[in-house]
C-alpha cells in the first residue's frame, strides 16, 4: 500500500536528516510535503532549486538564453 510505503520512507527519510546533522553535515536541504508520492514533476522542481548550488561546486555558470538558429 502507497500511504504504508510514505509512512516507512518519511521516517528512514528522517533518520537520515539526523545522521547527517549529527555528522556535521551542514549543506542539505531537506523538504518533507505532507502529500503524495513522488512524481516527475516534484523531482524537476527539486533538481531546479539545487541548480544553482550543483552548478557552483561544479564549476559551471548558469546558461543564457541563446537566439534560435536560424
């Protein structure tokens, strides 16, 4: 059952959160919406808030927006 499966992942998602900070980990972000399952849609939205922070320990800057080739 899916809410059985939230309810073991949100708690192991949670130790983690506290492992980590325990650890010293100082850089994460974690986010726990109180609805659903994850979908493509909730995973493009996180990957574009880490964006900015993958691109600088990357070594990347951000892309501009380029003209169309013609």
């Amino acid at each position: 059952a899916v809410f059985l499966e939230q309810n073991f992942m949100i708690g192991a998602n949670k130790k983690f959160q506290e492992l980590y900070t325990a650890a010293g980990g100082s850089n994460a972000i974690f986010n726990f919406p109180e609805y659903g399952t994850h979908s493509w849609e909730y995973w493009g939205q996180q990957l574009q808030a880490m964006k900015p922070d993958l691109q600088s320990h990357l070594g990347a800057s951000p892309a501009t927006e380029s003209a169309p080739a013609e």
